[in-house]
C-alpha cells in the first residue's frame, strides 16, 4: 500500500495498491488527478 498526498498541501488522501481516477482534498478544495498501478512504484498525481 502507499500513501497518497496532495501536492499542494500535503494533506494524506488515500492509501492504495493501484487507482486511477480523481479525488478532491478535504483541506485545500483542489481535484486531484491519480493514476496508479500496482506495478509502478509512486503513483503520477497531477492538480485539475
């Protein structure tokens, strides 16, 4: 599992094996897009 964080703030989103989709963070309100295999080894995050 890893963890993944806001690159904006640096507030923990979410722990996963592999995601791919969006999420919005609780503290500074941006949508973050992540993608994430289980192969990789640190998930590609990217503010929308």
């Amino acid at each position: 599992m890893e963890k993944i964080k806001c690159p904006v703030c640096n507030n923990t989103l979410i722990f996963v094996d592999h995601i791919l989709g969006e999420i919005k963070c609780q503290r500074c309100k941006k949508i973050i897009r992540i993608d994430k295999e289980s192969s990789e080894e640190h998930a590609h995050t990217e503010v929308k």
